[in-house]
C-alpha cells in the first residue's frame, strides 16, 4: 500500500455557513428547506449565486444537486460528490471540497443537507413490518431502529470502560448544560440533571434511555467552501476571521462498518477512529493537546466518549474518569459539543455540529471558548479541523 | 434466471435445520454476513460448511418494536462463535441472559419465520 497521499493541503477555508431554523414540522419542502439554508450560506460568504460551481453532500442526503441547482439557480456547476453515508461519516464532505479546490476542480463549493426526519421520515419509527421481509442477519433478529442497531456495539465498548447508564447521564447533563444557552437549540433554556436523565424512559435498555437519543429534526444546513487565497483577502476587507480548513479525513478499516458494527475485530476502541485522528494530525501537524474546542457527533450519547478515545482527547481506556470530572461541558477542560449537539441542538445528521465549529473559530458560538483558534469537528469514519485566523 | 443472492444459502439451511457459514475454497478463512468473495484472498469460490451451534453471549438488549408495542419485547444478543466469527441472534430464555453466558443455537419458528435463536447453556430445553 502507497503512503498516505496529501489530499488537503489545508489551502481552503470555510466562508459561509447557513441554517433553517430547527423544527419538529417544518411544514415546507424539504427542497425550499435546502435552499433556504444554501442561499444563507452564499450570502454569509459574501459571494454571489455565480461564484458557486461545486456542490457535495452524502449519499443519505435526497436533495438531488440539479434540482438544488435549479432551486436556487446556480448558472454552472462544475463538480459534484457525495460522501458515503452521511452521520458519522458527515465531515468527508469538506475532505471532498478541499480535493475539487485544491486540484483546480471547483472554486467554491456549498455543502449541504436538509431534511424532515422528525415531521416526515423518521429513521426511528420504521414503517416496515418485519414479518413481511425476506429474512436477513440483524432485523429478523430484532434489531430494528438505529438506536438498537448502535446500541449493540455500544454496549461492548461501555462494559470495557465501567459505564453506566448513570455515567451517560453525566455526559448528558454535560451537552444539555451547553444546550440550554443556545438559542437554536431544541433543548435552549432546558437543562437537565442526573436524576432527570435517570428518570427518563428506556428506550433500548440497559443502554439507551430517552435523553440519550439526538433531537430528531425538520431542518437545513450548509456551508461554501472556498480557495485560503480568496478567504483571506475578503477577510482583510471585512475583518471577520478566516476559517481556514487545516485538514479533513476519512477512513473505512475493513471489518468496520457504519451502523452494523459487530464484526470488527476489537469492539471496545474505535479503529476507524484512531486511523482518522492519526491521520489529521499528521496532516496538521498537530496533536490532541492543542484543540480548544470540539464537536463531536453524538447520534446517541455513547458516540461521544467512543471518538472522544478514538480522537486522542484522553487516553485509551480514560474517558469515564474524563466525564465524571465535567471535562466536556462548561468550564471543562476539553469542551465539546458547545451547540449542545445533536442531543441538545438538533440533528441536522452531524452537519449542524461543523457549523458550531466555524462559529467557535469566528467568535460568534453561543458558547463562545475564549481565545479559541484551533477546531476539531469529529466523526466516527472522518474528521476535520479547523483553525481561525 | 434471478442471480442466486449472496445469503440464501444460509436461510435455506436455517429452513433444513442446519447453521452453515460460508468457507472460503482457496483460503478456508469463513466469514458472517455472508459476502460474495472472500475478503482475507479475493476469491469467489466457497462452501457452505456446518457450525458447532455454539457461542457465548458478548453483549445483550431489550428490542421493543416502536411502531407495533403489543408485540413481547426481544432479548437480542450478539453471540460469539467458537469458530472465530460473530452472529446477532435473540435469546429464548431471557431471564438467564449474561455476559459471558454460554448459549447454543436452536433453530426456532418465530413469527410465522424459522431463525436461527439461542438458549442459554443452563437454559434447559
Ligand atoms: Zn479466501
């Protein structure tokens, strides 16, 4: 196998982002919800409708590019890519954009995603009946949501470290603290405590209850992505800080997989994971240290103390100490997920949380880390960091 | 004629009361979920072998369906294989359900669908 090749050469910055509000019925298109989103986005990065040629998803996102295109009215598009999947996989899309700029592909490129999970398709409430299926390996078997599917894996990898419900509780508490000052988010003005947590219903027991599930959500998010050069000139115009995109990567260890995680090797550390971080900070020439601020995705709770290891933050085999000491909440030493994330914020499928890193790097979060300048925004399978200039 | 899919001869044994694992012709490395190469070599030739219909419990929930709740709830479990491959399956007995716990492989009728459930080692018949 050949050296790892250079994709990003970090000569790319984020100049826009742009969002709906999050809803639990939007009671639009999903199409004028990706729209909305996208036009805020090109508006934030100061550029016109035409300065647009590149457009990138994931393959879980239905907004087709040339209806987006003709939504908005695009005059050319020159590129475009989805990344797999999507979720724990999100953060690939601004590798992809960062290869179309770097290599002269595209100028700039909007990334978007845009849904109705809570008010039409809810990936938690399968409308299928099982009976009526051809039989297959975890579904005949009764794994039929997300949230069982994850649940299963999770559960090793939370024997391995001692967690419990209750430590998941604390962790939750955590995000819903950062939630509660977020005027955007779901859970703005409502934070929680342990007992709360503790109290709310089983889902999928022994592992999930209620408040360890994201906020399933009505909603759009986008962003441009756009040449350093061309960034740090508008930003001597405007003053406003270049959010320059120092790396971003993605990695599939065979055996891993998405949802159905149950034959890789070693299911008590995230291999997928640790190749990624490995790989940013090579990329970066960084380290775990020098973060200042987090995202990470958090489908469910577990998601987050899996890459949080997985990323290097603490120490393999060291995140329920890292927890129980309030380390990712407020006044924490290592804060993620200060939007609240997809538990607290909403759950714009991993995307809403890469916003809230561009909005760290600007000084603009709701929960603003002072003097923060570099971002980590973490997936499971791909990652990305950025730096404010 | 329909390309044979790649995992009907699992069900097709399930529905003869055997638990077979795809075992692959040039390497005999054996791999579940069934692929349709083997992905240690690259080759496509296989045989269905049999399985002890042995395991051991590694981690264990409650499936409650969300959109049918008059249905029982489900203790599905992922069971480890002495043969070195992993399986999700759903527990008969469980009230008995453990880490650790040693199940064998019982092939049951449920819901109108023969699968392939497990009881646990003190489980009884
Ligand atoms: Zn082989």
């Amino acid at each position: 196998m050949s050296a790892l090749t250079k994709i990003a050469e970090g000569q790319t910055a984020i100049t826009g982002i742009g969002q709906t509000a999050y809803t639990k019925e939007s009671g639009r298109t999903v199409m004028s919800l990706c729209a909305e989103a996208s036009m805020k986005a090109i508006e934030d990065a100061g550029l016109e409708r035409g300065d647009i040629d590149g457009l990138i998803s994931f393959t879980m996102d239905t907004n087709s590019d040339h209806d987006l295109q003709s939504a908005i009215g695009l005059p050319l598009v020159r590129w475009t890519a989805k990344a797999p999947f999507g979720g724990e996989g999100a953060y690939a899309t601004f590798q992809l954009a960062a290869a179309a700029i770097e290599s002269g592909q595209a100028s700039n490129v909007l990334i978007f995603r845009a849904f109705n999970e809570r008010s039409e398709a809810r990936f938690g409430q399968p409308n299928f009946n099982p009976k009526a299926m051809p039989r297959d390996y975890h579904r005949s078997l009764g794994l039929v949501t997300p949230g069982q599917v994850y649940a299963m894996w999770h559960k090793p990898f939370l024997d391995a470290r001692g967690m419990t419900s209750e430590d998941l509780g604390l962790l939750v508490v955590q995000m819903r603290a950062w939630a509660a000052n977020n005027p955007d988010a779901w859970f703005y003005g409502r934070p929680i405590t342990l007992e709360d947590h503790q109290r709310s219903r089983w889902i999928v027991k022994p592992v999930l209850r209620l408040y360890d599930f994201c906020q399933e959500t009505d909603g759009g998010v986008a962003f441009v992505v756009s040449r350093l050069d061309q960034a740090r000139a508008q930003g001597q115009n405007s003053g406003r800080p270049v959010v320059r995109v120092l790396g971003a990567q993605q990695a599939w260890p065979l055996g891993e997989s998405m949802m159905y995680n149950y034959y890789k090797p070693n299911l008590t550390y995230a291999e997928d994971t640790e190749v990624v971080a490995k790989a940013l900070w090579e990329q970066t020439g960084l380290s775990p240290a020098e973060i200042d601020v987090s995202t990470i995705y958090d489908n469910f709770s577990p998601s987050i103390p899996i890459s949080y290891e997985g990323y290097g933050l603490c120490k393999r085999g060291e995140v329920r100490d890292a927890i129980r000491a309030g380390e990712l909440g407020p006044g924490g030493s290592t804060p993620v997920n200060t939007n609240g994330g997809l538990i607290g914020e909403a759950y714009l499928h991993g995307l809403n949380n890469a916003a809230e890193c561009v909005r760290q790097m600007r000084g603009t979060s709701a929960n603003q880390i002072e003097d923060a300048k570099i971002a980590l925004c973490a997936g499971r399978q791909c990652g990305m960091v950025l730096a404010r200039e | 004629m329909q390309a044979r899919r790649d995992q009907d001869f699992f069900w097709e044994g399930i529905d003869r009361g055997e638990l077979l694992v795809q075992t692959c012709d040039a390497c005999d490395t054996i791999r579940h979920p069934p692929q349709p190469r083997c992905a240690a070599c690259g080759s496509d030739a296989w045989r269905a072998e049999p399985l002890s219909g042995e395991g051991t419990i590694l981690a264990f929930l409650e499936s409650v369906h969300p959109s049918r709740r008059d249905e029982e709830p489900r203790c599905v479990c992922l069971v480890e294989l002495p043969e070195g491959i992993r399986m999700v399956s759903s527990l008969l007995d469980p009230e008995n359900a453990a880490n650790g716990a040693a199940v064998r492989f019982e092939i049951t009728e449920y819901d109108g669908q023969k699968l392939p459930l497990v009881r646990t080692a003190g489980g009884g018949q």
